[in-house]
C-alpha cells in the first residue's frame, strides 16, 4: 500500500521561505503524477501544484507561480515543494497526493503539514 508523508511545515514570517517534502512508500511511486494541494480554515481544499511522473512538466495555481516549485527525485521516492515569499494567505494545511496512472483524480495522501505564515 502507497503512504505519502510530508514534512517541513511550520511557522514563518511572511516573506519567508519553507521547502516541504513528501515521502512516499511503494513500488510505483515514480509511476505517479503527483500534487500538493492546501487548505486552510474554513475553506475548501485547493490545487498548489503538481508534476508529472517523470518531472517533465508541471502546473501550479496562479497564487503561487513564482514562488513555489515543485519538484520530485524519484530516486528517493521524494516530492518537494520549495515555497519562497511566503504571504500570510499560503497560511494552511499542505497534503501531497498521489495520482495513479490512468485515473482521473487523486488516489493516495498524507496526513498534511501545517504552514503557517505571520505577518
């Protein structure tokens, strides 16, 4: 069974940097288009960011292009997401999540990571 992780969550000021990392377990990680998606009190779950299995593309919400980037090794069955000029809105609970091949959402997620950003 695929378990995802992340890590790297905390508390920052705004305009500060975190970089989150995901770890995932299993056999066919590197065969996953995987994503971080963030939700924060009282709102709805949201797309941040995703790659595809073998890093060639990858697509972010327009609130964090250029200021996040995502990244995978999958090496190490790793996922990151490098969060710089961080905003007080960034301010939320991050959950990587694992897409498997063929299927039309997201199948595997972790328990979240909480970043909280101060002004």
């Amino acid at each position: 069974q695929v378990q995802l992780v992340e890590s790297g969550g905390g508390l920052v000021q705004a305009g500060g940097s975190l970089r989150l990392s995901c770890a995932a377990s299993g056999r066919t990680f590197s065969t996953y288009n995987m994503g971080w998606f963030r939700q924060a009190p009282g709102k709805e779950r949201e797309f941040v960011a995703d790659i595809s299995w073998s890093g060639y593309w990858t697509d972010y919400a327009s609130s964090v292009k250029g200021r996040f980037t995502i990244s995978r090794d999958n090496d190490k069955d790793m996922l990151y997401l490098q969060m710089n000029s961080l905003k007080p809105e960034d301010t939320a609970v991050y959950y990587c999540a694992g897409k498997v091949p063929g299927k039309n959402g997201y199948d595997y997620w972790g328990q979240g990571t909480q970043v909280t950003v101060s002004s």
